[in-house]
C-alpha cells in the first residue's frame, strides 16, 4: 500500500543542505509536478514522492532529524482509504510534533495533542488549557 509523500522546507542552515539533498534524492521527493531529482533546494516549495510505502513519512522524518538537525521542515503522507494521513513538523528549539493530518498536510490537532506541546513552552500558562 501507498501513498504520496510531501515534504517542505522552511529553512536549513547552508551545511545541511547537501546532506539533506541526499535523502530527498533518495526517496525520490520531486519539486513541481515530478520534474527530476531535486538539483537545488526551493525554500517554501513542497516536494512529493508520488505513491511512497505507507510509513515511510516515520524514517524519512527520523532521518531529517538526524541528518539536518537544524532545519525546519513539514512532512506528511497523504491519508489511505480510511485511515489518516500522518503529519511531523519540527523545529529546533521547540522539537518534534506529530498528527494526523489531510492531502494538504493540515494537521488534525486536538487538545490532546496541543496539550503536552504547550506545557513544554517556558513561560507558557498551559493551566489554561484545563479550563472550557
């Protein structure tokens, strides 16, 4: 079973860009409309693979972590049939998160899920959250 892969890239220090290159080649993330292996790095622009083993967004999102720790990046895989479409984003300074999500890569974030997020934010009033 499969489905699209998406990837973003909102930035990414200039050391990381080749290695992070690399694995986009690898599991073959295509800019606009499946042109060719990615050359050169669009900031903002999403790259797909086109019909990716259902799971692979966990690796590909494992190994983005590990191999351009310092970039900030989306990547989602489109829901299958029924079952949700599976959303990371992460940030350095604020770390992983993980949903659900739709074709788009709009997570389906619940209080559950925003929840722990934000009793981690020093300074933040997560008590808030407790209330209506």
């Amino acid at each position: 079973m499969s489905a699209d892969l998406q990837l973003r890239i909102q930035s990414v220090p200039a050391g990381e860009v080749v290695p992070l290159l690399d694995l986009m080649r690898e599991h073959e993330l295509r800019g606009d409309y499946g042109r060719g292996p990615a050359e050169a790095l669009t900031l903002g622009q999403v790259y797909r693979a086109r019909d990716a083993a259902l799971g692979l967004c966990e690796e590909v999102a494992a190994r983005l972590e590990e191999d351009a720790p310092n970039a900030v990046f989306e990547l989602w895989q489109d829901p299958h049939w029924s079952a949700d479409g599976h959303y990371h984003a992460y940030v350095p300074k604020f770390g992983h998160f993980e949903a659900g999500c739709d074709t788009e890569g709009v997570p389906h974030a619940g209080m559950y899920q925003l929840r722990p997020a934000a009793q981690q934010q020093p300074g933040s009033d997560a008590r808030r959250l407790d209330g209506e």
